[in-house]
C-alpha cells in the first residue's frame, strides 16, 4: 500500500506541475503585442474625445491585467465572470453594439471553482473566428446547466480569413481541465 499511496502521490504532483506549467504559459501568452497594439489604438482614440470613457477603458484594461498575472491557480465563477465583463468592455468600445455577451448563471454556482482566464479565452476565441459587424453581430451565451457545467456558445459566422492559431489556446485549456 505504501508502494501504491507514494506513486499516486508522484503523479498527482506531476498533474499539478503540468497544470501550473499550462497556466504560467497561458498568462504569459495572454496578452501579447496585438492586445496592446488594439488596446493602445483604441485608447488614443478616445483621449480628447471621450474622456470620461478613456478612463474608464484605462481601469478595465488594468483589471484585465491585475487579473490575468495573479498567481492564484483556482478562482471563483464570480471572479472569473467579473474579469470576463472587463475584458469585454474593452471589446464593445470597438464593436459597440455588434458585441453582445449575456450572462446566464445560476446564483448557486458563483462560487464554484473554475480555472482562470477560461471563459475569456473562449470569448476571445469566438471574437476571433467570427464576423462582427452591422449586418452580423455577434452575440455570446455565457450560462450555467443543472449539472455543474458551464457553456459559452455564439452564432458561428466565420471570418474569411484569420490568423492560424492552430487551435493551441484550445488544447492548453482542455489540457488544464484534464
């Protein structure tokens, strides 16, 4: 027994090296130089214009960054569903209204324990890969199910062309859920 208890405990140590491993490399890669370079466009556009919503871009864009380089491994759906509403409203000062995210969760899960930078992964995901304009806004479900689990789902209308990816923001996350 004692054989078994010392591999079991070996191998949860890998799982969580693994885990931390994925996560140190998804903050790392979060927010690369296109995020800056949108966000810094974005922002002097506003200044001088719109003052009063260039400083409030200026505070989400920093909750967005304070989030995402928080060591913590494990947070909360509430915390998580607040940095996904920063994120976003840096995201619909550039669409505006061709962006829509709702929220769909039930109280009893807002507590619960989720992996961090998931759901914004997802949304930029669908950001990404999808059209957003006047003639095809894209709208994003973020909601809970009777059986402790979460979706985010979104009308599927391709862009023509998107920068290959390679689908690796994808597999790290499934990989961290393993």
């Amino acid at each position: 027994h004692k054989g078994r208890r010392e591999q079991t405990m070996n191998a949860n140590r890998e799982r969580i090296e693994e885990n931390n491993r994925h996560h140190s490399e998804a903050r790392k890669n979060r927010h690369g130089p296109q995020f800056l370079y949108n966000s810094r466009n974005t922002l002097d556009g506003l200044i001088g214009i719109d003052d009063e919503e260039a400083h409030e871009y200026v505070e989400n864009l920093a909750s967005v960054f304070r989030y995402s380089l928080n060591n913590r491994h494990g947070r909360t759906l509430n915390e998580e569903v607040g940095f996904v509403e920063s994120y976003t409203s840096l995201l619909k000062i550039r669409y505006g209204d061709n962006l829509d995210v709702r929220y769909d969760i039930e109280e009893r899960y807002r507590l619960y324990d989720i992996l961090p930078v998931s759901l914004q992964l997802l949304v930029e995901n669908a950001v990404k890969h999808n059209v957003i304009s006047n003639k095809s806004p894209l709208s994003i479900r973020i909601g809970t199910t009777p059986h402790e689990s979460i979706i985010v789902s979104n009308r599927i209308n391709p862009k023509s062309s998107v920068p290959d990816g390679g689908g690796v923001g994808l597999a790290n996350l499934a990989d961290r859920y393993s």
